[in-house]
C-alpha cells in the first residue's frame, strides 16, 4: 500500500446575499505538496440558487468558478494568479473572502489519492449537502 500524504481542502460556498450570511456548499478546493496536486470541483445547483435568490446569474457564477478551475490547473489563461506557485494559488482559492463566493477554513487529512479525495470530499458535502 502506497504511503498517505498530507492533504488540505475548503469547501467552496455560494453566499447569494452576503448580508444574510446564507449558504450553501458548491464545490471543493484539494491541494496536495507531496504529490503536487491542485484540483477544484464544482457544481452549482440551480434549484438551490432560486431557494436563495433570483436575481443571480447562474452562468456568471459558473463562469467565476470555471477561472477558479483554470487557476488550479496553473493555465496561461488564468492570468498572473495561474503563473504563482502550486502552494501560492491554493493559498489565493482558500483565502477569505466577502464576497458571493467564498471558501471555508481549511481542513486537513491522509490520502494516497488526492483526486480520489476530491471526488469523494465533492460527492459528501456538495453533492449530498
């Protein structure tokens, strides 16, 4: 059996009305140092975005969590953020924000499979939340 590695995660929520301090979880930020993995998931529920509030654009938040995605994978498109180090862009994903979309407090744990970590992280607290 392969050795675990240390991992880190945040949960990536939706806060449609900041001032209310609502939300609800859409997606998942890993990063593993060992195994030198970024990865981002998402999905936003459009059932649940109309529960909160009509008056956001469910294609303008997909497209924000997209470049999120493509700051992960350190693409060119992604501007100077994308260009940072591994470790310096999960560091930019998880940061506190005030904004619509934010990220909780990273959590850490073992993993001998970053991937298989996000897709199961993703699969219990976005997609069965």
């Amino acid at each position: 059996m392969p050795d675990k590695v240390t991992f880190e995660y945040a949960i990536i929520r939706l806060v449609p009305r900041v001032e209310r301090e609502e939300f609800f979880n859409v997606g998942v930020i890993l990063f593993s140092k060992r195994k030198k993995y970024l990865g981002v998931k998402f999905n936003v529920s459009e059932t649940k975005l109309k529960a909160f509030s009509c008056e956001l654009d469910l294609e303008a938040i997909n497209n924000y969590l997209k470049s999120w995605e493509l700051i992960s994978k350190g693409d060119s498109s992604a501007g100077k953020i994308g260009q940072f180090e591994i470790s310096d862009r999960f560091r930019w994903l998880a940061a506190s924000r005030s904004t619509i979309i934010q990220s909780s407090k990273t959590h850490s744990g073992l993993t001998d499979n970053p991937e298989k970590e996000l897709n199961s992280i993703f699969e219990n607290y976005v997609l069965e939340a």
